[in-house]
C-alpha cells in the first residue's frame, strides 16, 4: 500500500495560473489526483487545464477568482457540488508581496497583502471545510507560509506580518476542527527562483543571500514534493497544526 498515494482524491488549488500553484497542479495530476484550479487569469488557466488533460486522464475544472471575493468562491463550491464534487484537499497558495521601507507603505499596500495572504486562505478555508463538513468528508488544507512566518527580511514588513499570521491561523485552525477530522498544516518555503525575483536572485545582493543558506541553493518548487503529498496524503495523517520549512536550513543558519 503506498501511504502518498493521492489517486482519486480531488485538490482544489489557489494561485494555479502560474509559479508555485502551477507546478502544484502538474504535480497532483500526475499522482493521479483531479484537481481544481483557480486563479484570476483565465487564459493561463485555460492553457493549463489544455496541458494537462492532454497528458493525464483525470478530471480538471478551472474557475476565474479573486480569492478576497468570498461570494465567488461561494458560487464556486456551489457549482461544485451541484456537479457532485467533493473537495478532498485545499491547498492554499495565492500570494502576493512587494518591497519598500515600512514608513512608506500605506493603506493600500498593507490590505492588498494581507487580505490576499491571510485574509484570503480564512475565508477560503472557512467555505472548504463547511462543504467538506457537508459532505461528510475528512479532508486536508495546507497554507503556503514562507520562511519569514518567523525569521525576518526588510522591506517586506506586511508579508512578513501575514505569513506569521498565517502560521498561527494554521495552528488555531488545526485545533479547532481536528473534530470534523480535517488536518491542517502549512508548508514554509525558502527564497525560490520565479519569474518576478529571477533578476534579484541572480544580482550581487542576491548571491550574498545565497552564501547564508547551508545548502547554498535557493529552493526549487520540485522540493516542495514531498512535503505537499505528505500533508495531503494518508502518509501525513497524524500530523495537523505543523508548518514544514523548506528552506535549506536558512531559518537555522547562525547570523
């Protein structure tokens, strides 16, 4: 028996159109999970759901949100189960950042990033399990922190504060609804190369970060893997309220 195995399972994944949520996609898919994707742009989700069904034989939908938009998601799981649909996973990856001195972020800014990071996977994960609950379903969520869920960057202060946030979320949420046997955990990545920090990465400032990693590799989305079919998995199912790091030991390197 393969504890991983996450065939027939159905995944439900925030932020799918591009960077970590797509390779997300393309993993489950090819573990034979169906999935359901979702994101606010809809041709690369169209592109996506193309890509794969044209590679695996499993049910995927895709659905055009904005995570913050409650009723959306709402309107989503209704269709859902109006299909006969049961979300056995959510994963919760959208995110978005930005970089200034915190005296010069303003309102804007800091709703923007934390209703998208913290806000967001509450209401998400808030829908999901009243579904899963109605479904009698046992289920699993897993958030997507970062690194900076404890250890500390600057310029990036309302990132940081949702991520801690999130961590925490993860753990009150893990208590409170281990009852109706859903497991909540979060994966925290370390810095990863994508498409918006590719140039940072590779400047002077970049590479000085790199040298204080033990491993002295920036994090790769494919090591993410195991993890992620863990927390999904019948593998992970002692473990609830627990954030992995995924960082090369960055967290842990000495100053």
């Amino acid at each position: 028996m393969n504890q991983f195995d996450v065939s027939q399972k159905t995944v439900l994944i925030t932020g799918a159109s591009s960077g970590l949520g797509h390779h997300i996609a393309q993993l489950f898919v090819q573990e034979g999970a169906n999935l359901v994707i979702c994101a606010r742009r809809e041709d690369r989700l169209q592109a996506l759901q193309t890509q794969l069904q044209a590679q695996f034989q499993v049910d995927i939908r895709y659905f055009v949100l904005d995570v913050n938009d409650r009723a959306a998601v709402q309107a989503m799981i209704s269709h859902l189960e109006s299909e006969g649909v049961h979300i056995d996973v959510l994963i919760n990856n959208a995110g978005v950042s930005d970089s200034k001195r915190f005296l010069d972020y303003n309102d804007a800014d800091w709703d923007k990033i934390v209703n998208t990071n913290l806000k967001a996977p509450w209401q998400c994960t808030q829908e999901v399990v009243q579904h899963m609950i109605r479904c009698n379903n046992a289920g699993a969520i897993i958030n997507i922190t970062s690194v900076l869920s404890e250890s500390v960057n600057l310029g990036v202060s309302p990132y940081c504060a949702s991520k801690a946030g999130l961590k925490h979320l993860t753990q009150v949420m893990a208590v409170e609804l281990a009852r109706y046997a859903i497991r909540v955990n979060a994966i925290a990545p370390g810095y990863m190369v994508t498409e918006i920090n590719t140039d940072y990465l590779n400047s002077d400032a970049g590479q000085q970060l790199l040298k204080r990693i033990p491993l002295r590799k920036f994090v790769e989305f494919s090591d993410l893997n195991g993890p992620l079919l863990l927390l999904a998995s019948a593998a992970g199912q002692g473990m609830t309220g627990v954030e992995i790091k995924v960082d090369g030991g960055h967290s842990c390197a000495p100053i």
